[in-house]
C-alpha cells in the first residue's frame, strides 16, 4: 500500500520507516527542506536506536522517500498520516496549528476520496472540529475519512514499539477508514490482534490518559520519596513492597529528579486545560504537574545543604543531560533547570553526556562540556547523576574519588547502592533513601 506521511520528527520519520520496512511504500513529506535534503542521504535529525539502520535500509531499496513539497503528492495514494507537532500555548492548551495546516495542504492538493490519520497528540473533540473544517472539500464523489490513531512511542525503543506494539488504537466512525487502518497495520499484528477500535474522542482521550496516568505515578513516588528522606524509610524498598501487588505492579514507580520530554509536560497541560475548558478542573493532575515542577530542584537543594548554602565558585559535575536514557532530547529535561539553577548560585558546571551536550552547550555557553565521566569529574567538588545512561553503571568508583577534590555523589536516579559507593570514601546522596537533611547539618 501507498501512504503519505506528513512530519518528519519524532514520530513520523519512526512510523514512516517501520512502514516501509514491512512493505509499504512510504512518501515522508516536511516543510523543512535543509532536513529533506539530509533525509534524502539518509542523515537523521535525531538519535533514535536502530533508526539510521532502517531509514537507509528502505531508502536503499526505494520504499522510503523524502520531499517538501505538496503539490508533489502520489495521485495513486489514499492513505495520509499527520504526524506534525501540538506545542503547548502559553496558557498551556493545546496548538493545533500545525495539523490544520497539514490536513488543509492534504485535502487542497489530492482529488479522490483519502483517509487522513491523525498521528499527532489532539484534545477530545479535534477530529469532530476537524471534520467541520473540511467539509468544502469533501462531495458525492469524493470522501475524507478522518481517524485518529495516537501513537504511543517511547523515545530511546521508538522503533521497537513501532514493529512490535502493545496496542494499535485507531478511532472512526466510518467503516471503510477501520478497515483499510486493519490492513495497514496487519503486518504488525500477526501474533495477535492489538487493534483496538473506537470512537475517535476515545481515541485522542486514551493518549492523554495514558500519559497523565504514568506521570501521576512517577510524581506519586517523588512525593513518598521525599516523606521517606523524612521519617528513615527507603523509597526503593517501599517501591518493592508496592510493585508486588498485582493491582499496581513495578513500571513508572522510580523516584528521582523529575520527568520531561516532549510529551508529558505537553500532554499534561493540554489536558489540564481541556478538562477547565469543559468545567471540570483536573485537580489530580494539577498537583501531579506542580510535584514535578517543584522535584526539577530537589536536586540543587540538596547539593546546597551538602555546602552549608555557598556554591561560589564549586566545581559541580553533571553526569546525563537528556530527558531520559538513548535519546538526544533535551526539552523539558530535569538537566536544564538544574543547570541554570547552578549557574545562578556562582557554581562552575562541568558536564557529560553521549549525545546531547552541543545543544545544552548553544542554551548554556558557560558550561564546560568533556570528553567522558571521569574527565568531567576532575577536581570536582561534586559529581551528580542526572540521566542514567548505561554506560554509568560500570563507574569505577576508585577512579572517580582520585579524579576528584570532593567526595559527594549525588544519585539523582537511584542506579548505585549508598553503601557501595560509601566504601569507596564517597557522601552518597540520593533520593528517598532515608538519610535526613536539614537546613542545620549537612549530609553525611
């Protein structure tokens, strides 16, 4: 089959490589043509594990292809996915500027009947609005089936959960577009069905409450952490007690510094706003939304108490600076908060990370960047995990004690055990592992 897809971030140029890896014949359309140009010889514009592999594979053998222009669109293609951007507005709702735009230059330079999926994340409501916009493009002889099919990729295993999906949630009330999504998505589904159908405000409904549901998670454990440094108790081991009830089981329940990223920040206050708009205010995930914002700073808080409140002139050293693990993304993250919190105390940042250090570099140009951990960590006064790559699991804590003037580690994720890297002469200080602080008394 011949599909368009319109976007080439994140999840369009993912959902368009993993179509053309099963066969069909994708066209990726951007408005951007310096990124067209690059795509075209294959270099992506971000780093996605297994990406580049699958992105060349298919250019190669002529399933794949790239262009910015609309008026280029394959007559023979009836199938059209939008896959751009929703920023979040000032006020938090969601900008669906992006996606009428997209639909409008879909619907103005095709002819015959289409379906147009919508891929981007949409309030309730949108393809029931959207529907109304193209009503003077559609006629007895022409259809526009909208769809809307939320995808559900994590960065750093987009490409995995693409090919082997736990679900496929497409919503419509026309027959004929649920069927032709079926057979799109088939190979995708031959161990078992993972279709789900719907209608289309479920649909849109599902992303964002997946999303705010795995964000309450997290900050409900940030929020017992802090409790837990409080009263003695460990927050992983409250995790493992947790965990092992079925009814709630172990994923999203990891303290740490906070989440970010592209999607449950957005996602959250899109969400937030849909919910106020309809007279029905989401308090539960207002507090969800405030518990992160707050969290982003637990972590200069307590390297402030570990240096009785002067960080004038220490060196702090930052290991991690993406959102998360495998991932070039930056936005939202919990690092740059900290980063400029740091700075504005008179810290001198060293900082290391494998992929991303050149963008935070542009944000923040008096931050030192180096070659590795251990580099990065010389003569520091401090060294703080903040995104736990795996290439930090195997630290050799010798090294990095003798690299460094200081002797606190700051485990803003959890990945070591305090009494190993306590034998090692270190002050560990992590998060909700019952170790007290107080504005008095630093930590020990």
């Amino acid at each position: 089959m011949k599909i368009t897809v319109v976007g080439t971030g994140y999840v369009g140029l993912v959902t368009g490589a993993c179509f053309a890896e099963v066969g069909h014949v994708v066209t990726c359309i951007d408005i951007d043509s310096k990124k067209v140009a690059l795509l075209k010889v294959g270099v992506l514009p971000f780093y996605e594990p297994g990406l580049d592999t699958l992105v060349e594979r298919n250019l190669l053998d002529g399933r794949l292809k790239f262009q910015d222009d609309f008026l280029l669109l394959d007559e023979e293609c009836k199938v059209f996915f939008i896959a751009v951007p929703t920023p979040s507005m000032p006020d938090g709702s969601c900008n669906l500027n992006y996606v009428i735009n997209a639909l409008q230059s879909i619907c103005e330079n095709t002819k015959g009947s289409i379906i147009v999926v919508i891929k981007s994340t949409t309030p309730a409501g949108t393809i029931f609005k959207l529907e109304q916009l193209i009503q003077g493009y559609s006629f007895q002889e022409r259809t526009i089936d909208l769809v809307s099919n939320p995808e559900f990729l994590k960065e750093g295993s987009a490409v995995s959960d693409c090919m082997k999906p736990d679900r496929i949630i497409v919503g419509s009330n026309s027959k004929y577009a649920l069927s032709e999504l079926r057979s799109l998505y088939a190979p995708f589904t031959l161990n078992h069905d993972r279709i789900l159908e719907m209608d289309a405000a479920s649909s849109e409904m599902t992303k964002y409450a997946s999303n705010a549901m795995l964000a309450t998670r997290i900050s409900f454990m940030n929020e017992l952490a802090k409790t837990c440094e409080k009263v003695g108790a460990n927050i992983h081991s409250v995790r493992i007690g947790m965990g092992s009830d079925s009814r709630i089981g172990y994923h999203f329940l990891y303290a740490g510094i906070g989440w970010g990223g592209s999607c449950f920040p957005k996602d959250i206050r899109a969400l937030m706003d849909l919910s106020k708009s309809h007279d029905c205010p989401a308090t539960i995930l207002e507090a969800v939304y405030n518990v992160n914002q707050k969290q982003k700073g637990l972590l200069v808080e307590k390297i402030q108490r570990y240096f009785d409140f002067d960080l004038q002139n220490k060196v702090v050293a930052l290991w991690g600076l993406s959102f998360k693990p495998d991932t070039d993304d930056i936005r939202e993250a919990p690092s740059l908060a900290i980063i400029e919190a740091l700075l504005k105390l008179g810290a001198h940042v060293r900082v290391y990370d494998p992929i991303c250090m050149g963008s935070v570099k542009e944000l923040y140009p008096t931050i030192e960047v180096c070659q590795d951990p251990y580099h990065a960590s010389q003569q520091a006064d401090c060294t703080a995990l903040i995104t736990e790559w795996k290439l930090f699991r195997s630290t050799d804590f010798k090294k990095l004690k003798m690299n460094m003037q200081g002797k606190a580690f700051f485990d803003g994720r959890n990945q070591f055990n305090p009494q190993m890297v306590e034998s090692f002469g270190f002050d560990y200080i992590g998060i909700g592992q019952g170790r007290v602080i107080s504005c008095e008394d630093s930590l020990v």
